[in-house]
C-alpha cells in the first residue's frame, strides 16, 4: 500500500528510518497550521532527535502536498491505502505542532506503615495529541487537604501469577528487529514473509507461533 502511495507520487519514499523533514516541508505545516489551527504553532521549528544507528538516507516518510484535498483522496484511493495517508499525514502534522500541556496531581495516603499512591492527569491543552493522541485518558482525583482522615470506601485484592512474555505478532516483531538493529526497514517485510513461507513460525490469532 505503501508502495502504492509513493508511485501515486502522494508521499515520500517509504523505506528509510529518518526523523529529519525537509524545511520546505516544514514551512508548509507550519503555514498549514498558521491557518487552520494557530494555537499549535510552535514558535520555533521543531527538531526530532535521530537514532544513532538511523542511516538516514532519504528524509522521514511523509506526504508530499500537506494541503492536498482529502474528499479527491477518497475517490482516487481505496478505504484501506486512503487509512494509511491518514496516519501518514497526521503524524508528520503531530511531529511539528507544539507539545501537549497535562496537569499531574498525586495523593499519598496513609494507613498504619503503608503509604498508597493515587495519580491523575487532566489535559489541559492538546498539542500535538490533536492529531495524534497517545496519552491516556483524564483521571480526575478527588480534592483532598494534607492531613485529612479517608475513609475506606472498597477494597480488593488481585491473583496475580507470573507470565511469560506474550508472543509476538508481526509489528511488535518488526519493532523488536529494529530496537536490536537488526536490518534494515527495506528487509522487515521480506524478513517476516521468508519466516512463515519456510515455515519457521506459524501464525494463529495475529500471534506467531514457533514451529
């Protein structure tokens, strides 16, 4: 699908590891934002740290025009190749908008030797989660004074035993490989289908099995 996209000529040249933008791109997000969402315009350009092992020899994958109409998209690609230039498109907007700003509260409570911890988070503005959210949801606590008597309102316990890692499905296999340094993004896909054409792994339920 990928493939697809960049021989449509609609985004850049899919098999890099780079986090580098060129600045015409850049420029484009950040007038795209001047007038669609002020708010996050950062005041700065903003620059993403690079792996140390990233070869980086073509810049990070990204649409080619940030302005082109999504409703002609629809109609030039299918359901599934029209979802990736979403995830594609938002997350290159994501990576240049201002950070998001979230409001941590703890409560430490005490009963007897054993102290209990309780956290929250409220968003207090958006950022960048607008376009690309991977923060949790908010967790409101409730407001308390330091010294202030709780009552136990319920209380319950877990079983818990030990598990062993689960099984790897192929994106977290892929994340793995390249965690370890192993290949390139160019040989992920070959890699994983020579894996289950010789019958090496097994897949059953999105999970890979060894044979």
């Amino acid at each position: 699908m990928a493939q697809h996209l960049y021989e449509q000529g609609l985004i850049t040249y899919m098999r890099t590891d780079s986090t580098a933008l060129s600045d015409e791109f850049c420029q484009s997000v950040r007038a795209w934002l001047q007038a669609k969402d002020p708010q996050n315009l950062p005041t700065k350009q903003v620059k993403h740290r690079k792996s140390k092992n990233a070869q980086e020899a073509h810049e990070a994958i990204r649409p080619t025009d940030i302005t082109r109409p999504s409703a002609q998209l629809k109609q030039e690609l299918d359901e599934q190749q029209f979802q990736l230039y979403l995830i594609i498109w938002m997350r290159s907007v994501a990576s240049l908008c201002k950070p998001a700003q979230l409001l941590q509260t703890k409560i430490i409570s005490q009963s007897g030797d054993v102290k209990w911890l309780a956290k929250g988070q409220v968003v207090q503005f958006k950022g960048y989660t607008k376009y690309w959210n991977n923060i949790s949801n908010d967790t409101v606590l409730p407001t308390v004074q330091q010294g202030q008597s709780l009552t136990l309102d319920k209380a319950g316990h877990d079983l818990k035993q030990t598990q062993p890692p689960p099984r790897y499905t192929e994106p977290k296999l892929v994340q793995a490989m390249e965690k370890k340094g192993i290949g390139r993004p160019s040989t992920y896909a070959p890699t994983v289908k020579t894996l289950k054409q010789r019958e090496y792994v097994k897949l059953s339920k999105g999970k890979l099995f060894p044979t």
